[in-house]
C-alpha cells in the first residue's frame, strides 16, 4: 500500500518518533511505501509531499517538532479542498492517511473518512484534552518543561521575597497546570474547569508570606476569575474557530501587587512547553502509537484513532477522542487544594 502520513495542528515533542515508528515497521515488517504530507492538511490540499522512507526517519526519534512540518490548515476553510486532496492522493498513487493531530486535526479525518477517503487518527497535544485516551504524547514533555522553571522560580521567588505566576499553556484544559503546580510544589493552582475566587487566591498569597515563604502560583493560559471572562491575545480566531489564550498570568500578578502590596511577576512559558526534546516518556508512547496506527493502517480498520487505555494501546472510533474535551475532573482539582496557601 501507498500511504500519506501528516502531522497537523500545534506541534508538540514525540511527532517524529511516531513517524519514524510509522515508516520503520511499515517498511520492514509490512513492504508499504510512505509520502509525507507537509505542513499537515495544507499537504495534501496543495500536493506538498515528499517520498518518506527509512533513509528520511533515521536520527529523528529525539528530535522536537516534525520533520513534515505543521499548520491549522482547515480543508473544509479552503475552496474544494476536499476534492484537491482526492485529486491528490489519487495523482500519487496514495491509497490512504495517517493524520497525526489534536481534535481539530482529528476532526478532519473523521469527516473524510465518513466522505470514504480512509484515514486512520493519531492523538497528539500537549494539552492531554482529547478523549478516549489516558494520554497524550506531548504532555509529559511539557509538564517536565513546567516542572523545571517552576523549580527555578522557587529560588529565584524567596531571594526577592515576591510572588511569582506561571502562566502555562492548555486551553481549556487545566491538566498542564494541575501536573506541573503538583509535581513543582505550587502555593495555588488555577484552572479553566474551575474560575477563580480573586478573594481566595489573595489568602493564600497572603498565608504563604506569612510563613516567610514566597508564593508560586501555576495559572492555566484558559484560567477566568469568577467574576470575568477569558483573557485573550487578540480576538483573532484560527482556521478551527479557536481564540489566543494568554495574559491571565500577568493580570493576576498585577492585581496580587495591588491587593498585597507585595513584588509580583509573571512569567509565561509559552512555546518553550512545546519544543525540544521529548521525554523518555513520550518517546515510548509516541513510538507505540506509530507501531499500532501501521497495523491498523495494514488491516484497513480505517476511521480508528489509536488510544492509551491503562497500558494498553487500543484502537477506538476517531469520533471518540474528539467528541468532547476531556477536562480535570473537579475531584482531581480538590485532591491539589490541600497545599494551597
Ligand atoms: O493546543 C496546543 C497549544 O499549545 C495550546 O496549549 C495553546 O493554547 C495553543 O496551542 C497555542 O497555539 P499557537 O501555537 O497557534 O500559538
């Protein structure tokens, strides 16, 4: 078989290492021939592609975003995109899809499958928001990012004795936030499931320099005080109809230096959670999810997106992940509230 495979949406570390476990066991295990699609459905709209074979994957396991590159391209945005990537993957000799991606990406494939194009799904996002999976690649990696400069923050927060807020990425999913304000001993988490008391996270500040100690508090960028709305970049919307989260972290320290009196900063991570170098972690989840999509690829079970259930790598319908946002459990949050303050 002939088979395109693309990597679509925001990047996050561990895409190569599903590539290269795509065409490594497509090839020696299976005989299929591979085209990478670049820059995710853009590729495949506009005929981008390049042979991919065991040459082109060698090295690329450690390595952080794609070698085919990545965008938000939304075929169902574009003039007859549908019928250009049929144009496309017939003019190649391409029988099928492997799309790498998030919901928006996976949202895609499901359409075209239902429109017979057969596709099989690959759950990627940092943000860890997707359903039917326990995990996603991507997000280990950017807890162990978050984890690390909120390490530094600590020491950096007690020599000045001031406030620090972290502000993380998620959207509107707080599990960035929840993993690394745990696993980095935050004073106060804040995520989107839940908006904010102002009055509750000043007494906590307030306690955690009572003790002589300088507070961390991890913001997730989707995070809303009770008595507000989100606070955005711009009011720009993307080619899937999602706006630019961030800036919350920099309010919030605002209004603690108002309320307190106390220094406040924030720092925003940003980007730096989605570069570099997987973990270990994800690079073994990455590369299982790679092995499993080429079987199901091989056995034609198209419309399947691989999953993490437990241990266990499960094929389940795309429409599964994507059907709604799987969010921190309240009771989850609550668990993180005994070391508030
Ligand atoms: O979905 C991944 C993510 O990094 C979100 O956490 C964040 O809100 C968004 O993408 C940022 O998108 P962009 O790279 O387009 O700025």
């Amino acid at each position: 078989m002939h088979i395109g495979v693309l990597t679509g949406g925001g990047d996050c570390p561990g895409l190569n290492a599903v590539i290269r476990a795509i065409v490594r066991k497509g090839v020696s295990v299976y005989g299929h021939e591979f085209s990478g699609f670049r820059d995710g459905w853009r590729g495949p709209v506009e005929g981008d592609a390049r042979p991919l074979g065991i040459a082109q994957v060698r090295g690329i396991l450690p390595r952080g975003g794609t070698i085919l590159g990545s965008s938000r391209t939304n075929p169902y945005k574009v003039e007859n995109g549908v019928d250009r990537i049929r144009e496309t993957l017939s003019g190649l000799g391409v029988e099928a899809l492997i799309a790498i991606g998030g919901e928006d990406t996976l949202g895609v494939a499901k359409k075209l499958t239902d429109e017979g194009i057969p596709v099989i799904g690959v759950p990627k996002t940092i943000d860890n928001d997707l359903g039917a999976t326990d995990y996603t690649f991507g997000f280990d990696t950017a807890v162990t990012v978050a984890v690390e400069a909120i390490d530094r923050l600590h020491t950096t927060a007690e020599s000045h004795h001031r406030a620090l807020v972290v502000e993380v990425m998620g959207r509107h999913a707080g599990w960035i936030a929840l993993h690394s304000g745990l696993a980095g001993g935050a004073n106060v988490i804040l995520v989107p499931e839940l908006p904010f008391d102002l009055d509750d996270v000043i007494k906590h500040v307030e306690s955690r320099f009572a003790t002589q100690y300088a507070p961390i508090l991890v913001v997730a960028e989707g995070a809303t005080p009770r008595q507000g709305a989100e606070v955005l970049k711009s009011g720009e919307l993307d080619a899937f109809g999602h706006v630019r989260l961030g800036g919350i972290g920099q309010w919030l320290a605002e209004r603690i230096e108002e309320r307190t009196g106390k220094e406040s900063r924030a720092v925003v991570l940003g980007h730096v959670q989605r570069g570099g170098s997987p973990t270990p972690f994800d690079r073994v989840l990455a590369t299982r999810f790679g092995l499993h999509a080429i079987d199901a690829a091989h056995e034609r079970d198209w419309g399947k997106m691989v999953a993490l259930q437990g241990t266990d790598i499960v094929r389940v319908p795309i429409e599964e992940a994507t059907r709604e946002l799987k969010t921190v459990p309240l009771s989850r949050y609550a668990e993180a509230e005994v070391f508030f303050g």
